[in-house]
C-alpha cells in the first residue's frame, strides 16, 4: 500500500487548534472515521485521533498499526488492545484536562465509559463547532469529486443508449454498476436507485424485478466513490408516451432544479434554495416533495451542509452540495433531478454532467 | 415494492416486551437501522422505532412514508418533520415515563436532544441487555445467509481458476465483484479485500495497482448482502515456489483455523475459541496475530458476539460467526483463513464453501 501522503493536512489540524480556546478545550478527540480520514489519512475502519496543542496521535488496534504508519505523516501512531483503556491512558499521560469530542458521532456507551475512565477530566460535546469540519473543499478534494462525478454521468450517458421498455430494475442497476466499476471507480458512494412506473413514486426505492414498461417514468440515483470521494446524480428517464400531467410534472421538477441551481453561489442561506424549489412547485404540487432539496457531498455521500427548510447553514465557496427536487405520487409515478455543484463566490458549477433534458425512449 | 411481509417479527418484539419489566422501562425507542429492520422489517436508512407495551410506531420521514407502509405490517406509521421532535411528542402523547435507547447507537447529540425534549421522563441507556438482540438467527436469516455465503464461496470458486500472477490486485477485486453481482449478489457486504505479498500483512489492505508474482501470497476477503444478510469468507492463494517459512506458516494458520471450528458449539465461551487460536500459533507466532478471531455476522458483517480474548460473550445455538485466524509479517506476507459458520449444538456447520487446503497457482 504505497499512498501518496496529503501534505494538506497539517493545515486542517493547525485550523482546528485555533478553535481550541473558544471551544475552552485543551484537546480534541475523534471517533468519526470520516474525519479522523480528513485530519490524519488514515483510511481504516477502527481508531481515534487525539488532538492537542502539539500533538496528533492516532490511536489505532492491532490490525492497523502497519497500514497507520503507511497512511500517516507527521504524527504518533499508538497501539491499544482495549480502545477506551488505550485512549485514557494517553490522556491521562499527556495531562489533558478539558477533552472536546464530537457529540454528533461519540456513541453513549463510548461517551460514558471513557468519562468514567478519566475521573477528574471534562469531555465537552462540541457539535455547531466540528459541524462543517469537511464542508468547504480543497482543491485535492475537488479534483477527485469531480473524477468521481465524471465517472458516473458517463456510466449514466453509456447506459442511456441500452436502456429500452422490458429490462428489470435490477438489469438496470447492475448494468451502472459493472459499468462504473469497469471504469475504475472504487466502489459504490450508496445502494443504486433504479425505480419505474409507480416504485419511482418512492424516493429510496431498492431495484426490484419489475420490467420497464411504456409510459413509465425511471427513476436512476447513481453515485460511486473515488479515492474516498463521493458523487451523487440522479435522472429521471420517460419510456414511451406520457400524459400531459406527466409531461408537466417533469417540465416543472426541471425548472425547479434549474432555479435552485442559478441560487447557489456564497454566502446564500442554504434554506432559501429549499425554499426556490418549494415557490416552484406552489400549492399544488409542493405536498408531493417529500424531502429537502440537498445536502452535502464528501467522504460521506450525505454530509452537512443541508440544503433544506429547517436548516441553518450558510453556503460558502467551495462546498460540494446537491439539487434535487422531486415530486412522488404514490400509486403512480416519480420524479426526481439531481445534480452535485460546486459553490463558487457568484455562482455554482455543476461536477455531475448529464444533461436533464427530458428524454423519451420509445 | 411488493415485498414479502415478515412473519416472525411480531415474536421478536413479544420478545423485547419480556425484558421491559427487569429493565425497569415501559418503552423502547431504536434509532439503530439494522435493529430497526430486524423488528419491523422497513429498510430506509432513517427513522425511528418506538415500541411500548401494546404499540409499535414506526417514526420516518417523508420520504420513506409509502416505503414503511409497503414493507411493514401491524405497525403504526408516523411522519415527522423533525425527527426528535416528532418523537418526543409521541412519547408525550402515549405519556411513557421510563424510555430504554440503544447506548451502543445512539450518538450523544440525539441522547442529549431528545432528553432535553422530555422533561420529567427517563432515558434508561441499555448495553448489554440488547447487544445479542439480532445474534442468534431463525430459519429464515439462516437460509438467506447460506444463500449469501454460496454466492461468494462460488464467486471465489470461479475466480481461482482464472487467477495468474501479472494481474493486479485492482483487477482480481473487480472481477470477484462482477461474479458476485452478475449471480444476483444484491450488494458487495464490505469493501472487497484483495491484498498480494507485502500488502498482504495489512489485514485490512485496500486493492491496489501491484501486480501479483511468483513466491506471493494473496489474501481474498470477499462478501455479499443478499437480501439485507452479509457472508465474509477469505482465502490465502500460493503462487510459485514458496519457502519453508511460508508453506510451515499455511500450516499453522490452517491448523489454528481447523481446530478452533472444532470447538465452535453453543455455551462455549467465545474467548476460549480465541484462545485455541493463539494455543496453535505459540510463543514464536502469537505477537504476528493482530486482531481477535472472529466476529458476528447477520445484517451488519460485523455485530456481536466478538470472538477476542476479551470477549465476555457465550457462543449460542444459530449464532452465525467467522472463525479467521491470520499471520502478518510487516514487509513480507500475510496469511488469513476465515469461514463463516453456524453455531449448532455439539458442533458448527461452514457456511462459506471454500476448501481451505493450500491451493498453489504456477
């Protein structure tokens, strides 16, 4: 395992030490896999990072410590056989007195034996304050998202040419599947979607045996992952002849996703995309979108921020978000269009590069 | 969606209700996935379940609405916008006093939350009293996790004979992995492991562009999901000539490997199965045998009993574990040898179909 070590990352750890005093903290400690992955390199599926003011080490169990050591630079790898033995131990020798730690990944049962580990020591929950750790990205980042995102559009393009009415779901699903995996990405960023005719209706459908038939709508939710890095796209495809309704919910959902798009850009409150999407589809129609308009995209395939009415982020340059708006009428159809953008300072660029134009295929 | 309504789930939380009284609660809420799936059937990747003395409420988003009704039975839905506070007035409205949630999956932030939310009432956090909730299977969880081990023991099977040295460990993964997907494997179950000489001492090795060559072991860890349930087998393929160290060191994985499944049998304290492990591999091997012997395996590929040297848990009957005993060599090799099997009364039955003499590809 020979990896190119990311000399980004002492950056990421230096930006974290400058919150230390106003998150009155002496030392951070990590239990999310995805963030240890940001600030360290580190890629397994076991550990913790412990952050203080001049020290990172990674706290790793047996299985690990050779890949650790090659992942790694510039910081203390440590074995532990017990993780919670091992994690107070360490601070107990480093002398950390008040140890922040992400309340929105920490379990309960971690939480509260390593607290009763470490008598005399305060653990803060920190959640506003690591909440969009990885929001803003890079641009090693950028460049692999966007590889990842060129990688399924054209697994999508490639399969646009095959698709007919009479393939199942699942023919459909594992066709994109061999095709992006064939083309070198990694592996899936989440379970394909591929939902016809009334399944499309529901918008986390699984790929059944049902064929595709004429007058069906396809929903296709595809994304894979590429050095860790996530891509998220989703076309609604139309087979045969559609209804007026039909036609008009597709033309609407279109013009939703295109407004919301022209919205993004910096410093724009991530509700008023969702709210866009929500003045589009008015009255009539706005019961049947069934969720927000986005989120982020990283490591994670789901990651703040989110793009929805209760949300209070802010966009920022630089942030890796969706646009999908939909709309679902159980019993019959669904639609949905997505696409993952980039924010820039005036505007958003789209890393998902399929056209969404309606297409018909008779 | 049409899908098959599960029978035995209603007994599982007759099961749950039994323990209310020594827990001292009068609810349950899970907010863990796979336990959700387990007891109510719905497969979405968010919600919550909340189950008291005589009600069982499914709590999902809108997204997942029509989704719940067609996958569950006998179960109240309910739609919330915000999820804690959606089930905080359930728990309001059903005037629960006394709530057990998952210590072990439930994040701080949410405990924190959804206390704050409920005054007056109790969160009791539970640990051991649901940690082997999904550990010992029914009928129908074996049979589909002997159908998901047959997929990837034949996956494995077909791609041996196609194994040569000059392909890379990228190339090897992938064509396990179409195999898999192509016989109607729902999803890979981990991130496939194909790791050759050198790489092959990281136990959890990512496949990489190396090339394989004579004198090489490669190490295969591969498993699928069928139908929610996972399989995990490896294997340790030989090419060209191998030296003494390395043919003795199979041998010794073998043996250990051989005579810990001997021992497998319910009310056997899975900790002495690690120690027959570590009994075979010595003074002179112990300290290259990184990691515990052997896991759980059923909707998640890694659940509980552990089978570690600190593992306090008792091997049952239809308990489904891996039994993997392996030898790194920093700088040099790896070798693993892993099967799945099924706990049984006075014995264990292999899941996972591989014959695991030494197999050696000129």
């Amino acid at each position: 395992m020979r990896r190119q070590k990311n000399k980004i990352l002492p950056d990421r750890i230096y930006n974290l030490r400058q919150k230390f005093s106003s998150c009155k903290i002496d030392s951070l400690i990590f239990f999310n896999m995805s963030n240890i992955r940001y600030l360290s390199g580190f890629t397994g599926s076991e550990g913790a990072l412990l952050i203080n003011s001049d020290k990172t080490i990674l706290l790793v169990d047996g299985r690990y410590v050779a890949q650790a050591g090659a992942e790694t630079n510039g910081l203390q790898i440590k074995e532990y056989k017990d993780k919670i033995e091992g994690i107070a131990r360490t601070i107990k020798k480093l002398k950390l007195k008040r140890i922040g730690v992400e309340a929105n990944s920490i379990t309960l049962e971690i939480y509260n034996q390593l607290k009763n580990s470490i008598p005399g020591k305060v653990l803060v929950a920190l959640n506003d304050e690591l909440k969009l750790l990885r929001a803003c990205k890079d641009k090693t980042e950028i460049a692999l998202m966007a590889k990842a995102a060129e990688m399924s559009s054209s697994s999508i393009r490639s399969l646009i040419g095959k698709l007919k009415p009479g393939l199942t779901e699942k023919d459909v699903a594992l066709q994109l599947e061999l095709s992006a995996l064939r083309a070198g990405a990694d592996e899936l960023a989440f379970s394909t979607i591929v939902a016809a005719g009334e399944n499309a209706a529901f918008p986390h459908a699984k790929p059944t045996d049902r064929k595709i038939k004429k007058g069906d709508f396809v929903v296709i939710d595809f994304g894979v992952k590429y050095k860790g890095y996530c891509s998220d796209e989703t076309c609604t495809i139309a087979f045969g002849k559609l209804t007026g309704r039909q036609k008009n919910a597709y033309q609407i959902v279109k013009d939703a996703h295109d407004l919301a798009l022209n919205y993004v850009k910096a410093d724009v409150p991530a509700t008023c995309i969702d709210q866009h999407v929500r003045n589009v589809f008015g009255e009539k129609y706005e019961r049947y979108f069934v969720h927000g308009t986005g989120h982020g995209v990283g490591l994670e395939v789901h990651e703040a921020p989110r793009l929805a009415s209760n949300s209070t982020d802010i966009l920022k340059t630089n942030m890796v978000v969706t646009v999908e708006p939909g709309l679902y009428i159980p019993g019959f159809w669904g639609i949905r269009i997505e696409d993952t953008v980039l924010v820039k300072e005036k505007s958003c660029e789209k890393l998902t590069k399929m056209d969404k134009e309606l297409i018909i295929i008779e």
